[in-house]
C-alpha cells in the first residue's frame, strides 16, 4: 500500500459525509480546517484532520504544504474538449463587430468546426485533443465531462466519442462523455430537420450505445438550434438508452426550455445566460443542476448568469468552462471561479463549492468527487503558499498551483 501524507494551512471542502450538492444559503459556507493534516492511501482519502490529530505514521510520501491550501481538484463538468483546428479567424471577426449569431448564419461557428473536424483523422484529433486535457490537469481538474457534437455526421459523432473514449483510458483524469449530436442542423438538413432528428435517434444512438460510447445526452435548445419540442425527442430518445440529459439551453433567448428539461429530470441545465422568474420556479425542488459557464460570457460579451437571483431562490448552482473552439477557448477553472467572483458577484466560498461539489453532481460523480471525504478519490490541488483562500479568485491572473494529485499520484 502506498501512503501520502500531507501537512497543511488549510484544507477546503472538508466533508464528514458524503453530500450530494449544496443549494443556496448552504453555499456560502465553504467547511475548511485550518492546521490540518491528509492521509492518502493508494488512490482514495483515507483521513484527514486537525494536525495535533495526526496518527503516528510513517508514511511513504509527505507533502509539507504548511504555508499552502489543499482542495478537492475542480470538477468541470461541461466542456467539448475533443475538436479540431480553431477558430482564430471568428474571435477576430467578432472583434471586428460580427456577432456570434451573424457568423454562424454564415456558415461559420459550430459549422465551421464540423467540418475541420470531419476532414480530420481520428488520431489527429486525439492528439490535439490530449494537449488540452494535459492542459487542464496542470490546472487542477481532476474530472471533466466530454461532449460528441462537431462530427454531426454518423461516422463523426462517433469518431469524437472513441477519441474521447481513449483519452479516458490513457488518462488518470475521470471523464464522462456526453452524446450531442444534436448540436446544430447540418446544412444539408437545413429543410429537412426532422430528416436529421431521425438521424440522430435511429442511427446515431444505437450505434453509441451498442458501443458503449456515451453516458449523457445534450442538445442545444435555443432559437434557430433545437426546438423545446426537438429536444424533448432528443431526451426521449436517450432516456430508452439509459442516458440522462445535460441540456445547452438560455444562452441567448427564454423559451421555456428548462421547465421541460426539470420535467425529464435532467442532470443539468448548463449556460443559462438568459434566466426568467418562470425558469427559476421550474427548477426549485428539482434534481436538476443548473450549471453557468462564465468564460463563455466573458469571451463572446454576453450576459452573466444571474447566479445571486438563482442563490437567493434557493437554488444550487455548478460552474464549469465550456472549453471549446467558439465561444470558450479556456479550460481553466481557476479563471472560472475568479469570474463567477468578480462578475458574478458571487462569494468565494460560493464559487469553491459550485467548482467542486455541485460540478460532482452535475456530471454524476459526487459520490466519489468533489470534496475532501475519507473514502473519496484522492483527488487534491495544492497551492502556492497563500494568505487565505480568497487569494485564488482575487488574483485572478496568477498561477496559484504548485501540486495536482490525482488518484493519489502526483501528476503536477
Ligand atoms: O456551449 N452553445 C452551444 N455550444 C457551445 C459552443 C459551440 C461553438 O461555437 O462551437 C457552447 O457555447
Ligand atoms: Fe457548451
């Protein structure tokens, strides 16, 4: 058996027991010892305390982290990761005065990306691909969820689901993958909509499942994507093959999405950029996260999800990147957190639980992610010597990690 012992300032996200989310007023308390010492064993958390607690042991490995914070790595639940090429060329379009909306009516956007990613082979894309999820590790994720939807044909959905696949088996990183083939309408389907929809449900999916590839299922339910309709045939569709739903919906318009996505209890409801009184009653007493990706916002300047209004409701909230080529080329959750604190407005201690706990929950790992609890994964960022923990989303530019550890292993 191998052991690691470290000592430490102060260890964050302490947890006797297992939670599975934290909603509202909860949030803002984020449970933390300071002087404390974690015991690892192989790859799981076996104790953790008070440093004057600490049982006589000669452990293989010790950490002296005692200027430092340690805490659950980050629990990124939504990203696409997997995809080829970038699109450079859009970001500076966008600087030029286009929107999103308008390149994407010119072909551009997830379209754009379909295709490189269509002309790319499956061993490029993986290799493109490892560099960012080398990337992110360095940055203290230690689970991420990987969404399918830039192949949006049979062969390319596919193809990204087996790179995904593979990077989850070379990698010491947790990865759920999502199936989105539902992601935008192909421009050959662009009159024939239903004609795609079948696609996806009598080709695609059985083909995703019979290979194993997916344990989600997303669509995009926006204006001019997928309908409300559209999409509840998609998480139909899905449920038959025992996936569950994470849903892109209010990123740009209210169109009373989540009210369906809570009545086919979906896991998560991710962006909502664009929240009514209506969306939050939907989602009050519900299983279903609601997850809100500030770096999208930042980077394509739309609005910030109304995490105050959603807290104060009551509701929990996620946070996660959306990595992608189009609207969130960044998979740093330090970046995320500091976001969700400065623009935002929400505290620390809020934003630290909506990156590790509630992540956990919203990709349907929290029985083994997402806080410091004996018998979860060994899953630990250490930091760079700090004074407090509101060093990590005040100085928002720095670099503050200095050690990952995942499943007991030192990666970083
Ligand atoms: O989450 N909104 C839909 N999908 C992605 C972006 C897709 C793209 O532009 O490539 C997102 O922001
Ligand atoms: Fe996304």
């Amino acid at each position: 058996m191998q052991t690691l012992l470290i000592n430490i300032k102060e260890l964050l996200q302490v947890r006797e027991t297992t939670v599975d989310k934290v909603s509202g007023a909860e949030m803002a308390v984020l449970p933390t010892l300071k002087n404390a010492f974690l015991l690892l064993e192989n790859d799981t958390i076996a104790a953790f305390g008070l440093m004057r607690d600490c049982p006589k042991i000669d452990a293989d490995v010790t950490i002296d982290a005692k200027g430092k914070m340690v805490l659950p790595t980050w629990c990124d639940s939504h990203t696409h990761i997997v995809y080829a090429g970038n699109r450079e060329q859009e970001f500076v379009d966008r600087i030029n005065g286009l929107s999103y909306e308008e390149i994407a009516n010119r072909g551009g956007g997830i379209l754009n990306s379909a295709q490189k990613l269509n002309e790319t082979s499956e061993a490029d894309i993986y290799n493109q691909s490892k560099k960012r999820l080398e990337e992110v590790i360095s940055q203290g994720t230690g689970a991420v969820e990987i969404k399918s939807g830039y192949g949006l044909t049979v062969e390319g959905e596919l193809k990204m689901l087996r790179v995904i696949r593979k990077l989850a088996a070379d990698y010491p990183i947790t990865i759920k993958a999502t199936f989105l083939g539902a992601h935008a309408f192909p421009l050959a389907y662009k009159e024939n909509r239903s004609g795609y929809m079948d696609l996806i449900i009598n080709e695609m999916l059985p083909k995703i499942a019979e290979e194993n590839l997916a344990d989600y299922i997303d669509a995009f339910l926006e204006t001019g994507y997928f309908s409300v309709t559209e999409t509840e045939r998609i998480m139909e569709a899905g449920k038959k093959y025992g996936l569950r739903s994470k849903i892109h919906v209010n990123q740009f318009t209210a169109i009373n999405g989540i009210a369906a996505c809570v009545k086919h209890q979906a896991l998560s409801v991710d962006h909502l950029e664009i929240v009514t009184d209506d969306d939050i009653e939907a989602l009050k007493g519900s299983e279903t996260m609601p997850v809100a990706l500030p770096s999208c916002s930042y980077f394509i300047s739309i609005p910030y999800t109304p995490a105050r209004k959603m807290l104060n409701a009551g509701l929990p909230l996620a946070l996660a990147s959306d990595f992608n080529p189009g609207t969130t080329p960044s998979g740093n959750m330090n970046f995320v957190v500091a976001t969700a604190c400065i623009k935002m407005k929400m505290t620390p201690e809020e934003a630290i639980n909506a990156a590790t706990i509630n992540g956990a929950y919203a990709m349907g790992i929290n029985k083994t992610h997402g806080s410091i609890t004996v018998g979860k994964k060994a899953n630990v960022i250490i930091t760079k010597p700090l004074n407090s923990y509101y060093e990590l989303p005040y100085a928002f530019g720095s670099n503050h990690i200095e050690q990952v550890i995942l499943n007991g292993t030192i990666v970083k």
